[in-house]
C-alpha cells in the first residue's frame, strides 16, 4: 500500500512533468505537421478549404501545446518554497493572446468560439 507523502510531489516536479509531456506531444504533432507537408507538395489536386482549415487547426494545436509546455517550464522554475508563483513573466511567454488571458484567469469569450487565432 502506498502512503499519501508517495503520491504528493512538490508542485516544481509535477509542471516540469506535465512540461515534458506537453513538450513529447508538441514534437509528434511537427513530424506530423511535416509529414502532410510532403503530402501536399505531391498531391496532384488541390486542397478544398475544409482540408486547409483542418491543417491550419493542426498547426494551432501545435502551437498552443508548446506554448502551455513553455508556460508551464516557467511556471516550475519560478515556483518558491510555498508553492506560490508569480506568473507574470510566464503570461508574457506565451504568444498567442487568447491562451494568455485565460491562463491569466481573465474571461475572454472570444476565446471559446474554437476559431483559429490569427497573428
């Protein structure tokens, strides 16, 4: 039987965690991305726009995971001995607006349309 103080972890080591997988899941998503890249580059017609708005969600997806890993690397090393962050500079890491709002706790309804955030 495992004790509570087994399956509790310093916040630090639980967003570095979450960090690396977000990290491994942005890297499958580029060699994705870079797979359909050869894809097109050889297709012999051309895309529809519905194929080209789900390409282009492929590439958000890709984005926002890296930027929640890299949200969440600064987050862990910022952490102090209280568990307590100041996540300012980590907001200001974050490039796309939508996803810094809400991270920041702000209400954005536009954010929640599942429309691509264009920059």
């Amino acid at each position: 039987m495992t004790s509570v103080a087994d399956n509790t972890l310093p916040l630090k080591v639980a967003t570095r965690r979450a960090s690396a997988e977000l990290e491994g899941l942005y890297v499958r998503l580029e060699r994705l991305e870079h797979g359909l890249d050869t894809v097109i580059v050889h297709a012999t017609h051309a895309f529809d726009t519905k194929s080209i708005g789900m390409l282009q969600e492929l590439d958000m997806l890709r984005q926002s995971i890296g930027a929640l890993a890299d949200y969440l690397e600064q987050i862990s090393a910022e952490t102090d001995e209280t568990g307590m962050v100041d996540v300012v500079q980590a907001l200001s890491a974050v490039p796309l607006r939508d996803m810094a709002t809400r991270l920041s706790g702000t209400v954005n309804s536009a954010a929640t349309g599942g429309h691509a955030e264009l920059f």
